[in-house]
C-alpha cells in the first residue's frame, strides 16, 4: 500500500460522523489555538523521560505541578510534590496507590483488607483502583439533587482499615461539587472521638479547573489539612488536547517513599511516580503553553463563559414541561436532566433526534441508588461557540416538537406546550467570544467581554 492509500484506507474508517465540537458528552478539550498545536506537533517525538534533551521539559511538568500547587493553596507550593499523568485514571490511581502504601507503613503491613471510602457517584476508575489493588470499595449512597456524599455517613463509615475518603469536586453524572470540607469536618470529629484519622483525596478531574475561578470562596482544597492530594484532568477545563492529567500532593510527608523510582538510564537521572515510563511530553508543554497565554484571568474568563452558557441552557430547559432539570449549571458547566412520567417521550427519544442534526448527547442511569433514573447531559465547554449554543437550543425545540407529534398526533397546541426558542431565551452571551479553534476573539476580547 502507498503511504497515500494507507492514509486515506485510516481516514476512510475513522472518519468522524460527530465533530468533537457537536459531541456534548464529552468534558475532553476538543479544540486549542493553532500556536498550542503547532508545539504540541514540534514536540511529537519527545519522550516526558528523555534526560539528555536540552529542553527542560521535567522543569516546564515542575512549573506545572507548582502553579496548580499554588492555585490548590499547598502551604509551600515550590515544594509540593506532584506528576503529570495520562489522565485523572492515571492520577487517581496514584493517589490511591500512595493512600494504600502509608496505610500500609502505619499498621506494620497489617493482613486485613485495607478499604476506600467513596460515594456512589464517582467515577469508574476508583472502582478500578479497588478492583486492581484488593482494596474494599466501600461507597456510600447519593440522593439525587446534588448533595454528593453525605458527610457523617462517610466518617462513620471508616475504621482503622481505611485507606482514605474520596471527595469528587463535580462528578460526572451531574457535574455537583460533594462537600469535601464538611467531610472534613466529620471526619475530624470522628478522629477526636476515637482516634481513627483518615486522609481525604479530591477528584477534582474537572472542578480542579472551575472552582478557583468560579468559586474561590469553596474551600475544598489543601487548605482543608485533612486534604492530602488533588488530581485534574489536563485535558478537561485544563483547556489541553488528551492525554494529561495531574497529581498533586500537599507536602513531601504524605508522599510514600516507595511511589518515587528514580534511574539513569535515558540519560541525567531523574525521579518518576508515574505508573507508565514512556509518555507524550507534548501535552505537557500545550498546558505550560496554556498557563502562559490564559493565565488566572484568562482561565477564569472562559470557565465563566462556559457557565453562564449552561445555566442560559439549564433556564431554557426548564421552561419545557416535559423535562425535569437536575443540574442547571451551578457547580461544573454542565447541564443534566431526564423527562417527567407524563412526557410520553424519553431522553433517550430526544438524544436520536438530535443526533439527525449532528449533536451527540449521551444518556445514561444515574448512579446504583437512583438507577431507574435515565438521564442526558450537556457538557459546556470553550468551543461550545454562542453560535452553536444557539443552534442546540433551536435543535432541542424542534425535537421536543416533534416528539410531541409522535406522541399526541392533533393534540392541540396548549400554550405551555411551545417550547421556547433560543430567539425567545435570551442567550446572555455575545457571539464569538471563544477561545481556540472557532473562536475569533483575543484573550483580550474575551476578558474584556465578561469583566464587570
Ligand atoms: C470525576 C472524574 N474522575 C476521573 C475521571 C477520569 O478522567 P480521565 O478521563 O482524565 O482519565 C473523570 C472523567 O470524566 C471524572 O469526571
């Protein structure tokens, strides 16, 4: 085969039939500026673990580890220890892995089965990490509407097997921050009563990138004591194309000495956590790249944007009496909602009919406790332009209205049967003011345009 008709042959199965900017399922980046991919294409072929390069790409990932060390509010930020990873499973499974080895060292390597607790809602790679590692998943149940893991549960829950809590800083079914300083707070009780002293880690796979910017009064972070490492996807409201995520650790101490390899062998010797050895450097440097062109201003421009988007949705939404909305947007960007009993329709309906016109939204049962719950999800992210905002919400309408052809034939057209149009909801955001592929605004303009 020509280098030609392979290509085409790999295009000609790949083709995607949903452009990454129309797939509302996904909290991936699926759009950077032309500069952020260009260095991610000049640094195609460098490995995160070559020691003899004369870039220093470990000092960029360390520049990376310090900034988010310093946005988590680490006591000593320089010298937090923390690894760029191939996504939040990776980070995640770090975490667990350093909760597992100090819990180890603290019961003289005990023969019980250690436990995580956690609750229903988070994601299926903590069910991975205990199903990897022999570690008991204990999760303790979520009620729907966004109140997370119950506090006094989760304290009450631990014993002296216990591992760690997890904390989700916006979980994936529904995008609600759990209320990771109350666990605290619990759990410090639970320490006073009978001395059984539990760490906390936080997921914050996406909120670690929305709540310093959208919510810098939530302390859920290192200022916690009790928090002892944060993860987040670089490639969710990091704002890098896949594959990176981060672990951060709050000091030296709560890092075991086990996780650390260090070698020689690709020239200077260097220290790894990593669970791989080879990895992409590019994603790396897009995110070192990011934090210089957006900085906290700049990142904290666009997150608004991306919620005050899903919460214009959420309220458009809310005004179709056939839906039921159960996130509106006020913790991570993202929209989830399910139909009532009455609807005649399901949101499995509307996901079909809005995929003729090229949107991709997932549907999906909520967690184990509320499984008979079927719901859909928009995930609003910074190439979601005012544009296609738009377009989506003229989408849903039109597919609501013919759901409900299909469903009542002539009934006739009540009035709080008309669903609302983007015309008639007000989108409160001006037109292209996007960052990255699609958009046409400078950082200035974006910031410019949703300062007060
Ligand atoms: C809360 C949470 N944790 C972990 C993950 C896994 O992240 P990644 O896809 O970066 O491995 C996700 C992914 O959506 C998530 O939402």
């Amino acid at each position: 085969m020509t280098a030609g008709a392979a290509y085409q042959a790999v295009q000609d199965e790949l083709r995607p039939d949903v452009r990454p900017q129309l797939n509302l399922a996904t909290f991936i980046t699926t759009g950077m500026e032309p500069e952020a991919e260009r260095l991610m294409a000049e640094f195609l072929y460098h490995n995160t673990v070559d020691g003899v390069q004369p870039l220093h790409t470990a000092d960029l990932a360390q520049r990376c580890v310090a900034a988010l060390a310093d946005l988590w509010h680490a006591p000593d930020p320089d010298s937090a220890v923390g690894t760029s990873t191939g996504g939040s499973s990776e980070a995640c499974m770090l975490a667990g892995l350093a909760m597992l080895m100090l819990w180890r060292s603290r019961t003289s390597g005990s023969r019980e089965r250690p436990n995580l607790v956690m609750s229903t809602a988070v994601h299926v790679c903590w069910a991975k990490f205990c199903a990897y590692w022999d570690v008991e998943a204990r999760q303790i149940p979520v009620a729907e509407g966004g109140s997370g893991i119950d506090p006094h549960t989760a304290a009450e829950a631990c014993d002296s097997n216990t591992i760690g809590v997890v904390t989700v800083l916006g979980t994936t079914y529904d995008g609600f921050y759990e209320p990771v300083q109350q666990v605290c707070a619990a759990l410090d009780r639970r320490c006073a009563r009978d001395g059984v002293d539990v760490p906390v880690h936080v997921d914050a796979a996406s909120g670690g990138m929305v709540a310093p910017f959208l919510d810098p009064a939530l302390v859920w972070d290192f200022r916690l004591p009790r928090v002892s490492s944060i993860n987040t996807s670089g490639h969710k409201y990091g704002m890098v194309a896949p594959g990176l995520g981060w672990i951060v650790w709050r000091d030296p101490g709560v890092v075991p000495a086990e996780l650390g390899f260090s070698t020689d062998y690709t020239g200077g010797r260097m220290s790894t956590q990593t669970l791989s050895f080879t990895r992409p450097v590019a994603p790396v440097i897009a995110q070192y790249y990011q934090f210089l062109r957006l900085g906290a201003e700049g990142y904290r421009a666009v997150v608004q944007r991306c919620r005050d988007l899903a919460q214009s949705l959420a309220a458009q939404l809310c005004q179709v009496p056939e839906l039921r909305v159960i996130s509106s947007a006020d913790h991570l960007p993202v929209v989830a909602f399910t139909t009532h009993d009455h609807a005649g329709f399901s949101v499995t309906d509307l996901a079909d009919r809005l995929r003729r016109r090229g949107w991709l939204m997932p549907t999906y049962a909520l967690p184990s406790d509320q499984a008979d719950v079927t719901v859909a999800r928009i995930v609003c992210r910074n190439d979601l332009s005012d544009v296609l905002a738009r377009r989506l919400a003229d989408d849903i309408a039109t597919a609501v209205t013919a759901l409900r052809a299909d469903r009542g034939g002539s009934r006739s057209r009540r009035r709080r049967d008309v669903v609302p149009s983007s015309s008639e909801i007000a989108l409160t955001i001006d037109a292209g003011k996007t960052l990255g592929r699609g958009g046409s605004a400078d950082l200035d303009t974006v910031v410019a345009g949703v300062a007060p």
